[in-house]
C-alpha cells in the first residue's frame, strides 16, 4: 500500500527534527546535511545514499528511536563527505572495502558525537563494528588503511559484511569527478563555518583541507636560525668534527639532514577556539613538510595540565595525534612536566604555541631548555624567542 502524503509528511518530519538537532550537538555535520536531500523510498529495506540524497525505507524508518534516526543520518553523510559512493574502484574485494567504509565511519560517530560507544544499538554484522584488526579506532585511518589491514576470512560472501542499516548497494560513480569536487567544496565551507578544528574531523577530510592550505610562516628558516642561535648554544650536538681536541662546535653543515628532539605542545585551554587550534596544528604541519619530513619530536598539548606528549618522526606519525584539554592556563606544567617526565631524553627545545593568556613562569624553570613562543595575541613573554602568526 502506498503512503499516504501525511504519512510521509510525518516521516520526513522526524529527519527533519534529527537534522535540527545534529545541528546543535556536531554543527560541521549538521551543515552538511542542511543540503542533503531527503527521501522516503518503499523500495529500501532499510538507508541509502547515492552520494547525493538520503533516503529511508519507512518501516525502517518507523523503527528507530530518536538517536537511532541522528546515528543513520550521521552514518550516510559521513559515507558522503568521505567519498565512499565513488572511491574505490580500484579496490578488487567489494565486501572488504564495505566492511572498511562501515569502520571508519562507525568509530567517526562515536568520535564526533562524543558518545560511549556501549550506549549506541545498532551494529554492523561484523565485530568489531569500530575498531581496525589492530584494535585501533577506525576513524584514525583512511579506508584504503583499514581494507589493506583486513584479513581475507573476515570478507567471504556469507560474512553479512553490509551494515544492519543501510545499503551499500545504491552508491553511485563518479565519472567526471564534479560530484566529489562539489562535496570538497562543502566540507571546506562548513568547516569554517562552523568553526571546527582540522584535528576533530575525520583523516580524509583533514588530509583534504590540509592540501588546500598553506602555512603562515616559513618553518625551516625560523628553526634553523633558532637551531643556530639557541639550541646549538644549548646542546651543541651534532659536533663538528672539523676541530680536533677536547673542544667542540655545533656543526651547522648537517642542518638539512634531521632536526630531532623539538616538543611541540599547542595550548587546548578555553581561551582558545578550535580554529586558533587548528591554525597551530596546521603550522607544525606545515614545518613537518617544509623539512621534507626530516623534523621529529613529540607533539603535546595543555591546559592547566599536559597531555602527555606523542613522539612523532614522519607526517604520517603526526597526523593521527588528537588534541584533548579545555581547562585553565598553566604554562608551568610544560615545564614540570619536561622535568619529571622527559629527563632521560631532554628536548633540544620547547616549541609553545598559545595565545599567551597566563601567567609566565620564571626562566629557571625551563632548565636552560631553549623556548620559542608562538603566540597569536598581542601577548610578549619575559624570555625565550617569540614567534607571531
């Protein structure tokens, strides 16, 4: 029997209402969908996308409680912005690449939405709905990582690799390639309209915008000089092996073979935005590039407390650390921290990038580590090298 209109005007209501409130809780999401189509469609036992729309089977639809219906809309418009309709192709085992679209997309909710993973029903056939073969989530990789990790008796035609609720079967291709480039230009305009920091988004869409952006600053002139005048001074490792006797220089030389050991940490309290977040991550990004890859250390962040500091040596290292913190201010503890937690392998310096909204501790507590401040306020510290952008 065929729905009547105001069947399906209470239908669509309810997508409408979940839209509202995706909005609210993750607005980059929630932009996304305010220009995505809706449709009702009695030919689908359960959700879809094409790449274009969204479209429930209403039995299905009928079925779900609230947050059930915010979990499906999320699930489709992350396949969207993630390019699974339309990538792919070159990927040989169907059941494997669905298996790893519903992956990443699955640990991405739980991700956006802040949600205990326990509290979410619904599953995907296949365990672990969220996590890689490594027990990593999902959301820290793309979905050719994932497939490339998936083992081939996880993907055999009676697995039920499809998702319990939707279809894969509906996805689209994309010949000339417009429909990814017009969803690019979406995820780009949402994100700045809704202010969210590049380190919150999915791998694939930071990767994107990473691309589209460049760097403030010229990284390996400003590290190299400050290698040069303050760190050199400090360690006065490599030495240069030009100078016999007890007696060594820094060898300036061997510059652009590596420079190791910098611990970045990027301020995550209140006062600073997601963007002002992201700006920072971005400019280490964009250090990390302007080496070629040849610049290592540890990437933390901090509040009134550090986060402990992830140790990175390649760009692919670095882009899966996440920021966490929300709290006060305390540039103190960087120091602290440094001091009872690095002392087996001091930092050859201490890059702080903030607003400069705290208070600045005594020079003392930097152990004679040499600092460079990146500060995007008008905010002067009493010492150490201070970088604007």
């Amino acid at each position: 029997m065929a729905l009547s209109e105001e069947q399906i005007k209470e239908l669509t209501k309810r997508l409408f209402l979940s839209r509202t409130r995706i909005l609210i809780n993750t607005p980059f999401y929630g932009l996304l969908l305010m220009q995505t189509p809706f449709a009702i469609d009695e030919s689908c036992k359960t959700a879809y996308t094409d790449g274009f729309k969204i479209a429930f089977g209403s039995k299905f639809l009928a079925s779900l409680t609230d947050d059930e219906v915010d979990i499906v809309l999320l699930h489709e418009i992350m396949h969207i912005v993630l390019k699974h309709c339309f990538r792919g192709n070159h990927l040989k085992d169907k059941e494997r690449l669905n298996i790893a679209c519903d992956i990443v997309v699955n640990s991405n909710i739980v991700y956006a939405s802040g949600k205990d993973p326990s509290s979410i029903a619904l599953r995907c056939d296949v365990e672990p709905w969220r996590l890689t073969p490594s027990g990593k989530e999902g959301y820290l990789y793309t979905v050719e990582e994932v497939y490339e990790m998936l083992q081939d008796d996880l993907c055999n035609p009676d697995s039920g690799s499809d998702s319990v609720f939707d279809d894969h079967g509906r996805w689209i291709t994309d010949e000339d390639g417009s429909l990814s480039d017009l969803w690019d230009q979406r995820v780009v305009d949402a994100v700045k309209s809704s202010a969210t920091g590049l380190t919150s988004l999915p791998k694939d869409i930071a990767i994107m915008i990473d691309e589209r952006r460049n760097p403030k600053k010229d990284w390996r002139s400003i590290l190299i000089s400050f290698i040069q005048e303050e760190v050199n001074d400090y360690s006065f490792s490599p030495p240069d092996r030009r100078y016999e006797g007890d007696f060594f220089l820094p060898d300036f030389n061997d510059l652009d073979t590596r420079v190791k050991n910098i611990l970045f940490v990027i301020d995550t309290s209140g006062s600073m935005s997601n963007d002002d977040i992201s700006e920072m991550y971005h400019e280490i990004r964009g250090a990390i590039d302007q080496f070629n890859g040849k610049l290592s250390g540890w990437l933390g962040f901090f509040d009134d407390k550090v986060i402990p500091p992830v140790p990175f040596n390649t760009i692919e290292e670095f882009k899966i650390i996440r920021p966490k913190g929300g709290g006060g201010t305390n540039f103190e503890c960087i120091f602290n921290y440094v001091r009872d937690n690095m002392a087996d392998e001091l930092p050859s310096a201490i890059v702080i990038m903030t607003d400069g909204y705290a208070s600045f501790p005594d020079v003392g507590a930097t152990m004679g580590i040499p600092v460079m401040w990146v500060i995007n306020t008008n905010v002067t510290p009493p010492f150490g090298t201070l970088i604007k952008i």
